[in-house]
C-alpha cells in the first residue's frame, strides 16, 4: 500500500507546483494591466493567452522528454517546464530545449559565474578549474595580450597559444552553442539576477565583448594554433605589451615613450602588419584580411608602430600588400592545379 500513497503524494506535489506556475503567470498579467482580475475583455484576452503560452510550453516539454525516452518524475516534469518558461521569456538566448530543461536560470549564472572568474580563481589558489565553456573575443589586441599573459603566468608555458576560430562554421555545428556573454548579463539584469554575476567580472566580459562557447568544438573549426612563442617571436608585439598585466597599463607605457619615438617609413610599417595577418592566418590566404582587419582596428599606433605617413595612407597600403598576397596565392594555386 506504500507505493500508491507515495504516488498519490508525488501526483499532489506535482499539482501544487503547476498550480503556482499558474498564479504566477497571472499574476506577472496582473502586473502588466495594473490589475489583480480582469475587468475588460482585453484583461480576459491577456491572462487567456498567458494560460495558454504555459499550456503550449508544458506540451512542448512533455512531449520531448517523451521523443527522447527519457524518464521524469512528475515534480521533476514540472520543475523543467517552470525552467524553460523563465529561458522563454528571452529570445536572444540560443540554448536548445534540453538545455533549457535541465538548467534553471540560476544554475546557468552560477556555472557561467565561474568560468568568467576561472583566470582569477585559478590565480589565487594555484589550482586549474574545469568548466563546460571556453572564451572567445572578437577583440584581438585583447586575445593576445591575455594569451601573453597566461604564458608569463604560466612560467613560460610551451603549450600557451592563441586559437584562432570560424566562428561562422561553428554555428553551423550541432550541439555547439556560442552566445555573448553581454546578452546574457542584460537578460540576468532585466530578470533582477545581475547580482549572482559579481560586477568585477561582468565588466571584464564586457570590455573584452567575450563570447562563451559550449559544447565539443569539432576540428574544423578551429582555423589555426598559434604558440605564443610563435606570436612573440615575430617581434611584432614589444616587451611592454608583455610585461603590463592589464591592456590600460599597456597604453600608459605606450604613451610615456611614443612621441619620442623615430618614425619609420610607412612601407615598412604596412609589411609589418600585413606579415603579422599572415603569421595569424597561416596556409589560409583566404582569412588574411579579416586578420589584418583586427589588428588595424584599434590603429596601428597601438602597437607602438610610427609611420612617416597618415593612418588613411597606411590603410590603404595595406590592403594594397593583402590584395597583392591573395592574387598571387591564386595563381600559384592556378598554375600548380595545371
């Protein structure tokens, strides 16, 4: 007699917890119509369609659990229906359903919490930490100098490169998601969770515009590896970009040492670029100017190079250098397929 109380309870436990997904529902209606019941046909429309977004969510859940054979526990059904319904509310969040599922909000912000913290945490203590995510930036003066810094922090880590990823590939990879982590912090923030992300974090993220992949990043994706003994060898970046810890000390050295320095002729400041672009882009010619379009983004004095030219005539020079490389790997291409 045990097993059908104990089902009969689980049966009330699960009727309680849909029943409030129900009032809270109404109520969030209540609160857009600044009332607690409806006096118009238009307050009924409202909590009608309220009713019946949380009916089409149950059924969409229900349903999947059942296509994936998966067993559920009528409190946990109804835990992953009230799960979804909060990751509903916002459209810029690319998760699948299952993820939605299995993750409320709040275990999402505390697992994404801890890989934004991971460098700082992984400082204090001594000791790696594993999360389910790994970090991109569309930033590459910010790309590079963390990956310099990972290296020096590292004792001259051998295995410390930079991943230069297709990011356009790796959205059309099943089971990979790549969200921004800036999205993510407005959606928390307007669901009045800012606060499970800690500030110092959130504006690290930020300045850096990270991107957060999940899931197994297939081979290719990944463009190239560039060692960061590589990168710094190629005697592009300086010991300073090196040596500050952060990207504004970078600057205020730059700064205390660049008016004083020699200009040198723009040809060879344009090869210098170009010839960084292609070390980044390796044996694919094709991804040599969105590279060089990177590293020219915050202005070639940013890594210290003076030009005996305007930025506008540099520019220009460089494409002209970028145009020159991928016409003649077309034809050497050409001729060898003769």
């Amino acid at each position: 007699m045990a097993a059908p109380r104990s089902i009969l309870a689980e049966s009330s436990s699960a009727s309680q917890q849909l029943g409030r997904l129900v009032q809270a529902q109404l109520l969030k209606v209540g609160q857009r119509t600044s009332t607690r019941r409806p006096e118009t046909l238009g307050d009924l429309r409202a909590m009608v369609d309220a009713l019946s977004s949380l009916s089409d969510i149950c059924i969409t859940v229900l349903d999947d659990i059942r296509a994936r054979g998966q067993e559920r526990k009528l409190s946990t059904a109804v835990e992953e229906i009230e799960n979804v319904l909060e990751w509903t509310e916002q459209s810029e969040v690319p998760f699948d359903l299952e993820f939605k599922r299995t993750f409320s909000v709040n275990k999402f912000a505390a697992l994404l919490a801890k890989h934004l913290g991971k460098t700082q945490e992984e400082k204090r203590t001594g000791d790696r930490v594993e999360t389910c995510f790994l970090s991109m930036s569309p930033v590459l003066e910010w790309t590079v100098h963390a990956t310099g810094q990972k290296w020096k922090d590292g004792e001259a880590d051998e295995t410390v490169g930079l991943a230069v990823f297709d990011a356009r590939r790796l959205r059309q990879t099943p089971d990979l998601t790549i969200f921004r982590v800036s999205n993510i912090l407005q959606f928390l923030k307007g669901r009045g969770k800012g606060e499970l992300i800690p500030r110092g974090i959130q504006e690290w993220a930020q300045n850096c515009d990270e991107y957060v992949l999940m899931g197994k990043v297939h081979r290719g994706g990944l463009l190239r590896w560039v060692p960061w003994t590589e990168l710094y060898g190629s005697g592009f970046l300086s010991s300073r970009f090196l040596r500050a810890y952060t990207l504004g000390k970078y600057r205020q050295w730059r700064d205390e040492v660049y008016d004083a320095a020699g200009c040198v002729e723009a040809e060879d400041v344009c090869r210098k670029v170009v010839e960084f672009g292609k070390m980044l882009a390796g044996r694919k010619v094709s991804n040599l100017l969105p590279l060089v379009e990177l590293i020219l983004k915050p202005g070639f004095q940013f890594w210290e190079l003076k030009a005996n030219a305007s930025e506008e005539v540099v520019k220009a020079r460089v494409y002209e250098l970028v145009d020159e490389s991928m016409l003649g790997e077309f034809f050497r291409l050409k001729i060898s397929g003769d």
